[in-house]
C-alpha cells in the first residue's frame, strides 16, 4: 500500500503545477497590458522552478537558481494571425517512459512571414481531451536558445494566449518558453518538427539555458 501512495505524489505534485500553469495564463489573457502580463509570466514561472517540487531543475540545483534568462519584450513579436485549417497525417512521438504523444497537424498560420519570416504548422494533441499544440525553432535555436525548439503553445500545460474577436490567434513570441528537457536530461519532450523551423532570429521568450 505505501508503494501506491508513493506512486501518487508526483502525480498531485504534477496536477498542482498544471493548475498553477492554468491559473498564471488566465491572468495572463485577463491583463490589457501585454508587457505587465509577459513580467508576471517570467517572474512567476522562475518561482515555480525554484520552488516547486514538479520543477524540471534537478533538486540540488533549485536554491542556487535565481531566475529563467529571458530576451528583453519586444512588442513587435506580439502577433495576431489566422489559421488556415489543413490536413495531415497523425504522428507518434516517443516519451520514453513517458510512453508517447500522438499530435497532428491541423492548420497553418497565415500572418506571421512578415515578422517572422515564415508560417508555423499548429498541432493537435490526440487523445482524451486533446488540444493545441505549437513547438517551433528559429536562427538562434542552439546558439542563443535551446537546439530542440521552444513552445508558443501547449494545451497540456496550459499555455495558450487566447484569440482576438474575430477568431485570430495571439502567438506573443515573448512567451516562448524552453521545453523540459532544456533544462534537464532526466526529461524527455516532443521537440519542433522540421516544417516549423523559422529562417530568421527571434529574439524573444526564454534564452539558452545555462546548467547549473
């Protein structure tokens, strides 16, 4: 028996850190100034990774972590676009133990070349419940961010910036944010596909990760 309630506290731990990822993004899409919304993400973000027991640093690193390196916010990487429904093939990612993800794709931006010289593939998360799901690299993947990508989107975690009233989607680029695996080889993610690869630098979000 105590095995199984062993079993069970990352699981509350997991569930807790979710609820927390929910909560901080509704705030997020509830506060009209994006730059006080983007502070309130990096600062609470880097308090989970301090303090939470769900975090991805290592435990023996955590007090000596002080907060997640971030680009400056841009206003120009704020961005509202449509999404073009498409169709595609269902893909499997293996998750190690984490068994795998099944996503696919289901429509591609249509607005964000100019900025960022490129549209992105959005993808679905298969499954019960299901849900958004948009990883991407640019220019600076593996030189000044992580080489696997960063996320704009993940329902699974919560992340999600909402859309405009006319249906368009909010992709702020200075939400990026480094999967979990950046931070520590203990996890394993479901890193950017090849046709989601931006020519150019964006220069927003989370910046590489410097292991502690």
């Amino acid at each position: 028996m105590q095995d199984t309630i062993d079993q069970q506290v990352p699981r509350l731990a997991l569930a807790d850190w979710r609820r927390r990822l929910n909560a901080l993004y509704a705030e997020i899409r509830a506060e009209a100034e994006p730059e006080v919304a983007w502070r309130r993400w990096h600062r609470s973000r880097s308090q989970l990774f301090r303090e939470h027991p769900m975090s991805p640093l290592a435990p023996d690193t955590r007090t000596s972590f002080n907060t997640i390196p971030v680009y400056p916010y841009n206003r120009r990487l704020r961005l509202e676009v449509a999404a073009v429904p498409i169709e595609g093939p269902t893909e499997t990612v293996p998750l190690d133990e984490d068994g795998e993800l099944r996503r696919r794709p289901i429509a591609r931006t249509d607005g964000l070349a100019p900025a960022v010289g490129a549209e992105l593939t959005l993808w679905w998360i298969e499954g019960y419940g299901g849900g958004l799901f948009l990883p991407f690299t640019d220019a600076t993947s593996g030189r000044e961010t992580y080489g696997g990508g960063r996320y704009l989107l993940d329902a699974i975690k919560g992340a999600d910036l909402g859309s405009s009233a006319d249906g368009r989607l909010m992709l702020d680029f200075n939400f990026a944010y480094n999967p979990s695996c950046a931070w520590n080889d203990d996890w394993t993610c479901p890193l950017a596909p090849e046709d989601n690869r931006l020519p150019v630098p964006v220069r927003g979000g989370e910046r590489l990760v410097e292991r502690i």
